[in-house]
C-alpha cells in the first residue's frame, strides 16, 4: 500500500510533473477544477451515505472510492497523525478477511487499490475492470465497515508510520514545505503535519482507534463515487445491500481561523543538502474566493510552462536551477506560494529575482496573449486529468464531499473567463504585500542566507505596499469638477466593451415630508416614462435597438439615474441620460399607472412580516427625522401626490452644483470628460438647500411599539439603537462587531438559532446614513418564546460588551466583510458605486478605497469600544409585530 501523506496537498493544478515532484515528492492536489463532465447521478441511502454515479460507457475500466470527511486537521491534541494511521489500519483485516487480504483480493481480480489522507479528507480507491465493480464496491465496504483494528497489528502499523516519518527527515523538499507550513499557519491546523509525530503516533491505542471510527466514519460523513463503465442503478442497488451500517451522527469538525497577518514570518533551516531553496508565501483566501481563478492565472504566468516568466527570466539567465509559483486553495484561506532551488552562493540573488517578477504583476499589465496563454494551460490540464476514470472520481469526490457543490466548476470556468489584465493587476496588489510574507531558507551554510532584517528591506524595497500598489492602480480613479459645479469620476476598466454611467443628486426620504412620502421613489421610477422628445414606449425601444439600459433611482439619501451602454454607443448613452434628466415630462397616466403599482408593492409588503417589522421599528427608533419613513410612502401619501408635486421636486432638486456622475469601463478619462462636458456642461444651478433637518431627541430606558397581526403564526421582533453616520469614527469597528455577530458563522446564528432553536433565521445589520443611521437586531420566533429572544439578543450584546472578541472571531469577521466587499465589486456599476455615493455624500474618496486596510485595521478593543459606545441592554428600541397564534 501506498499511502500518501505529509503536508496538505498544496501543488497546482497546472505545473508539470517534474516541478510537483521536486518540491512535494507524492501529495495529492485539494480541488477540483472546472472541465465538463458526464452527468452525475445522486442518491442517498436510507442510513446517510451519498452514492455518486458517473457513467461512462466507453471506459473498460472503473474507479471506486470512498471519501470520508476526516483527516489531520480533526486530530485531538496529542493523537496527531491518527487520521493517517487509522488510514492504514482499514488495511489490516475485517470480520471477513486477514491481513493482506484485502489487496490480495483486489489484485487477483487485476485491480489496484490505495488510498491517502490529507488535510480535510480521507480517500480509499480502487481501480479494477468493469466486470469486477461489485467486488470493489464490496470490499471498499467491508473494509470502511468492518475492521478489526486488531492490538498487534496497531502496533507493527505504527512502527512502519515511523518509518515513514523517519524517511520524510531524509527529504529536504519536504522538510523544507512542512516548515513553510508550520510558518504560515500558527492557529490553522494546516501548520500540521499529516503524518504526525513519532510520539503522537506511538501514543495511539485501540481504544483510540475505535473511537476515532465511530466519531468519523458515519455514513454521513461519507460519499462513494463510482466512475466508468457501470450502470447507475445497479451500483445503488449494490451500494444499499453493502453500506448496511447505521452509526450515530458524528462529530462536527470544528472551524479553525488563522489570524490576520501584519508582519514578516521569518524561518532558516541549514542542512547539508544542495541546492539551496527559497520560498515566499502570501495568505489568499480558499478555493471559492472570487480571487483563486485570477491567482491560478497569475502563477501559470510565472511558472506554468517552458514559456513562462520564472523559466525565462531566471532559470534560463543561471539565477535559479528552478522555480515554481502556485495557488493553494483547500477549503480554508491558503497561500500563494513561490520558490526556487539554486545555488549556495546565490540565495540572496534568487530572493530578489523571484520578487522583482512578482513585483512585475503588481505594476505591469500583462498581455493578453501572455494571459490568454495561461488560460489555456489551466484548461488544458485539466483536460488532460480527466483522461482517466481516477481523475474524474477525484475531482467529483472533492467537489461534493468537501465543497458540497457539483457546479462549482462551472463558477470557476466562468470567473476565469472574464479575468482581464487589470484583475491580475488590482489582486497581486492586494495579496503580494511585505508585512503579509513567510519567507523561508534551506542552505548548507547559515551566512549564506540573508537575516531577517534582510529579508524584510528586500520585501518593502521590491513589493509595493497596499497604499501604493496595483490595488488602486487597477482601477485608478479620476476626479475632476467641471466649471458648472458637476463632480465628474472616471474608473477605466477596459476588461469588457461596457461602459456603466450612474448621475446623481442628494434627495430620497432624507428629504421628504409626513405628507409626501414616496415621491422620491415615484420620481425615480418616473424619470423614463416618457420626455419631451419620447413616450414611454419609444425610450423603451430605442434602448432595446442598444442593447442598453437606463433607470431611475432614489433611497434614503439620493435620487439619480444609472445607465449601461455598449461602449461604440456611448454618445447616444449620454445623450438619452441627458434627456431623462432635464426632460421628463411625467405624462398623468403614467403616473397612474405606477401610483397604483407602488400602492400594491405597499400591501404587499404588509405581508413580508420581516419587512413589515423593519418598518415599525424605524418608526419608533425615528420620532422627527425622514429616516422613519417608508421608502415607497404609504397608502395614503401615495395617492396625494401630483404631477405638480413631482415636477417641482424635479426642476428644484437635480441642480449640477452637487451633482456628480461616475463613469467606469471601456472608456478614457479624456472621453470621459469631452462627453460630460458636452452632455451636461450647459447645466446652470444652485444646489437644492431643503433647509434644516430635524434632530432626534436622546431617549433613555426601553422604548417599545407593538402590533398584533392575527392573521400571522409568528412573532416578529426587532431589537436596536441609533447607529453610526457615514463619517463616524466608529463605523469600521461597528461593521466588524456585526460580522461577528451575523451570518451562519456568527454568535446569533449560533446561539439563538443553533443552540435555542428559537428561529428558521436571526439577523443584524448597521444602517448608516449621512445622519446617524440605525443598528438592528432581527428573529420570527413563535409567540410564546418572544420574550427568550429578547433575552437572546441582550445576552449577546452583554457578552460583546464584557469580553474582548477572540483571534479568530475576529479574523473570521473580517475575513467575511473583505470577501463580501470584494465580490460586491464585480460588475462595472458597482465599482463605480465604490467611489460615487462617497463622492455624493462629500466623503473622501482615498478613505473609500481603503475598505480593506480600514476593516483589518480594527482590534478586539475598538469593537468591544463600539459596543459599550452604540448597544445599551438597559436602553433600546423594541419593535413587535405579534402573531395571532398563541402558546406555540
């Protein structure tokens, strides 16, 4: 038997053979990839198990695995390498077959059975001819079922592990990646060894090894995947009178978060081995981060191929023997990681070379040919992996069993489409910083490596850090203000030939009265409903003879209009905005028909019992200021307003002083200019003054409103306080402490939903505005446990107020709100959004693009600061909508 083992699978999933090999020796690679494949058939067995089938009638050969949702990273404290060493012992006789057995039988029928562990996982495979399917699926069986783990056998079993061990201190690679590891991840298990310790393995008994079978080996935990030349509902019928077995429910792995990193990690390691190595690595996030295609790319950029950088630039100019650039990306945020192997006399030199490229990335487009190229290669070999059934099971065990997702591949194809030059740019400024490195040595002679102060300069001198780097540069912003007071921005983005526009003036609810209600919202809905030159329906076919899109907006604090145009039709784009915006007519019937529309949208929102709660809450939060209104008004203010009342809001409201439209995509800033200039440069006026705003009054104790719905089973509760404003100092820290509360992974989930079961879903979220916002604490509960989901929510409160957020909590919710910002970030509109609305609001427009360095510079005191500042359990606004049905 052949088992796989030591560090976590971390080799691309592009290099060649000879590279994987030279640094990792025998891993196996974390994730799938993204190449169609035949249909997947699915079934769940009445115990738990999943059995997946792909057929594939023209293979003489089929593939069995089982995988099992368990490996290094479950170990408990002191039994490290038990995963892998119970791995082996599944080897080592059943209640039907003795030692040797198993692979006996497998190979008498001409199959080849392994099996490895990793990190997240466990894999037993065999690969036999069709006609023996059932006898692998059978023994597969027997073994994951039925071993014996007999006391004798244990022991003989450990004393190969250690010589496993003994061998991996023989391998200066692997020695060398599983200290990069042990660097980089100081939390994670990931900075383990899957193999263990020549202690942890010897401290293994029995008692242990039947423990660890029955936490883990569930059929829950488990999935068996047929691939080849089988017949679907045979295998499920053979898989229902083989995996018999019912077990109990298991154990729960439990999450793990590395903290965020914000200074060098340094290791040395001397040994008389040649030639030297150097590696750098770059904490990344996991595999469905938006940004692992974008990091495949850049490192198939670097080393994917004979034509690649690092081969052409270092190898072949005598800097390095090789090199080698990857994305590790398992289920947990991983590491991009770079190395070389070189000569002793040239560590130094191969450091700063390897650098100077990566430097490269961070401030030079790369071609598209360059590009397209390693696109290529990335789809290629993944081509050539599932030439055999064991490729083909391996991708569709990794993508259901750790992933859970059959289609991510098709998201991942789909991203790694669209990648442009400019995203390999704005994400190597992101990742590639000094104060995030591991940079690790391995010479014969300690003064042949630079120390770490060394280390560090060449790092700061070489990479650019986050301020300066390709983060803004991918997308640099222009701001100009043209001489009747319009604020113009340009982002260019030349990825696609799409040009987003977004014109907009400060309005919405902030400044609309009791009595008018809506109109912003009306207003915004009406701006394209016909002008003076078109009807409704001619606007409508001329932007469908575009392929374009124009509509109006309005929220809590701002009223505008958006456009999206091909970018050969932007003249017109600009022209047809310029028209919405000066020369909406607002025909009576029209008007008509959207008051009745909004008006229906209102009863409607009645029903949303989540939204309907939300709506009593501000009311009660909001006793003076616009912010308690409804964003489409009421019934009643609806029906009061008039074209007159609309028109004047029109005429007086969108003025160029204050106005600004942002412009980001397949266009120059020069173009940018001459078009706003021409389009809207002969606009005159002041800006719209409302006058002052009302002032909300400090309120102390519980404030509290109530209604009761009897047509409705829950109750719906939403607890809060005034919140933060646009520029509060507190807003970042805020932002976090909601992180950690909100979500699947956050303390309400956890607690009220998990724990108490009070509710399907329970939510939190911070609402600021350009006045102070609102922060909300949101559960249906049934209505005898109302009064326990109050208290939930104090209790969570009480214990942010009173302890400081852990480690990784708190990398965790940042973690989240980096993530979250960045995939809200991928479409042209909402890029320039990025930078639109701070303009609007008159915030600064540097302090909008640093979201990143601003969330990860918050501490554990600043949230439990914040917390003790905005969330009072003795002072809050309650807000009930109450269900009719009772005592349940």
């Amino acid at each position: 038997m052949k088992s796989r083992y030591g560090i976590p699978s971390i080799f691309p999933r592009y290099l060649t053979a000879f590279l994987i090999l030279s640094l990792l020796a025998v891993l196996v690679p974390e994730a799938g990839a993204f190449v169609d494949r035949g249909e997947v058939v699915s079934r769940t067995l009445p115990n738990g198990l999943e059995v997946l089938v792909q057929e594939e009638p023209s293979q003489k050969v089929v593939e069995v695995q089982v995988w099992v949702g368990v490996g290094s990273r479950d170990e408990p404290a002191g039994k490290e390498g038990i995963a892998h060493l119970f791995e082996h012992m599944l080897f080592k006789g059943t209640k039907t077959r003795g030692v040797g057995e198993i692979a006996s039988n497998v190979e008498a029928a001409g199959g080849d059975i392994n099996a490895y562990t990793s990190m997240g996982h466990t894999v037993y495979h065999i690969t036999i001819a069709n006609e023996y399917a059932a006898t692998a699926m059978e023994i597969l069986a027997d073994a994951i079922q039925y071993s014996t783990f007999d006391s004798g056998e244990l022991e003989r079993e450990k004393l190969v592990v250690k010589e496993e061990i003994n061998r991996g201190k023989d391998n200066p690679s692997r020695i060398f990646s599983q200290e990069l590891f042990k660097t980089a991840y100081i939390v994670h298990p990931y900075g383990r060894t899957v193999i263990g310790t020549p202690e942890s393995v010897d401290s293994v008994k029995r008692g242990d090894m039947v423990d660890f079978h029955k936490a883990w080996y569930v059929p829950g935990n488990m999935k068996l995947l047929v691939v080849g030349g089988v017949s679907a509902s045979e295998v499920f019928e053979r898989a229902a009178e083989l995996f018999v077995e019912q077990g109990e429910k298991g154990s729960e792995r439990e999450e793990s978060v590395e903290p965020g990193q914000d200074k060098l990690r340094n290791f040395s390691l001397v040994m008389d081995t040649d030639p030297a190595r150097v590696t750098f690595a770059f904490p990344i996030g996991e595999l469905t981060d938006p940004d692992t295609p974008v990091l495949d790319l850049a490192a198939a950029i670097l080393s994917g191929g004979r034509s690649a950088r690092f081969p052409i630039h270092l190898r072949d100019q005598g800097i390095v023997l090789s090199a080698w650039a990857y994305a590790y990306t398992p289920r947990d945020p991983g590491l991009f990681i770079v190395g070389a192997m070189t000569t002793q006399d040239k560590v130094e030199i191969a450091s700063r070379a390897l650098l100077q490229q990566i430097a490269r990335l961070q401030t030079e487009l790369v071609s598209m040919e360059e590009l397209n190229l390693a696109r290529d290669q990335i789809i290629n070999d993944k081509i050539f992996s599932r030439e055999t059934v064991q490729g083909q099971a391996q991708e569709l065990g990794y993508l259901a069993l750790t992933l859970g997702d059959l289609g991510f591949n098709d998201t991942y194809y789909s991203r790694l489409q669209s990648v442009a030059p400019g995203d390999i740019l704005e994400v190597a400024g992101r990742v590639f910083r000094p104060e995030r490195a591991t940079a690790g040595f391995l010479t014969r002679d300690p003064d042949s490596q630079p120390d770490e102060g060394t280390t560090a300069r060449l790092l700061t001198d070489i990479l650019k850090p986050a301020a300066e780097s390709a983060s803004t540069a991918a997308a640099a912003v222009y701001r100009s203000i043209l001489p009747n007071g319009i604020t113009l921005i340009v982002r260019e983005d030349r990825r696609l030939p799409l040009v987003a526009v977004r014109a907009g003036v400060l309005g919405g609810i902030r400044y609309e009265t009791q009595e008018a209600q809506g109109s912003y919202n009306l207003l915004a809905h009406l701006l394209t409903r016909g002008t003076s030159k078109r009807t409704a329906q001619e606007m409508a076919q001329k932007l469908d003879s575009l392929s374009a899109s124009i509509g109006g907006f309005s929220g809590r604090n701002s009223l505008g209009i958006t456009g999206k145009f091909l970018s050969r039709d932007i003249r017109e784009g600009f022209s047809l905005m310029r028209e919405v915006l000066t020369e909406a007519t607002f025909p009576q019937g029209e008007i008509d028909l959207f008051k009745g529309q909004v008006v229906s949208a209102i009863k409607a929102q009645k029903d949303d019992m989540t939204s309907f709660a939300l709506d009593l809450f501000r009311r009660t939060l909001f006793r003076e200021h616009p912010y308690r209104f409804n964003v489409m008004g009421t019934e009643e203010s609806v029906g009061n307003i008039t074209r007159n009342g609309l028109l004047s809001i029109y005429r007086t409201v969108i003025q160029p002083k204050g106005m600004v439209i942002s412009v980001s995509g397949d266009i120059t800033v020069q173009r940018a200019y001459q078009l706003t200039q021409e389009y809207f440069g002969d606009l005159e006026g002041a800006p719209y003054d409302p006058g002052p705003l009302p002032v909300e009054v400090d309120r102390d104790g519980i404030v509290s409103e109530r209604t009761l719905r009897e047509d409705k089973a829950q109750t719906h509760v939403i607890l809060g306080y005034p919140g933060p404003a646009l520029d509060d100092a507190d807003l970042e820290a805020l932002e976090v402490l909601n992180a950690v509360l909100a979500g699947q992974g956050g303390r309400l989930f956890k607690e009220l939903r998990d724990k108490e079961s009070l509710a399907y879903s329970v939510f939190s979220f911070v609402a600021p505005g350009i006045d102070p916002g609102y922060i909300a604490f949101g559960i249906g509960v049934s209505p005898a446990r109302e009064a326990q989901a109050v208290e939930g929510f104090l209790e969570q409160i009480r214990l942010i107020r009173k302890e400081p957020v852990s480690a990784q909590e708190m990398a965790r919710a940042k973690r989240y709100l980096v993530g979250s910002h960045m995939i809200g970030l991928q479409t042209l509109q909402s890029r320039g959004d990025e930078v639109f609305f701070p303009a609007l609001y008159g915030q600064d427009l540097d302090h909008a693009l640093s979201f990143e360095k601003r969330i990860q510079s918050v501490t554990a005191w600043q949230v439990k600061e914040a917390a003790l500042k905005f969330l009072d359990p003795e002072n809050y606004t309650l807000a009930v909508v109450e269900g009719g049905v009772k005592g349940e």
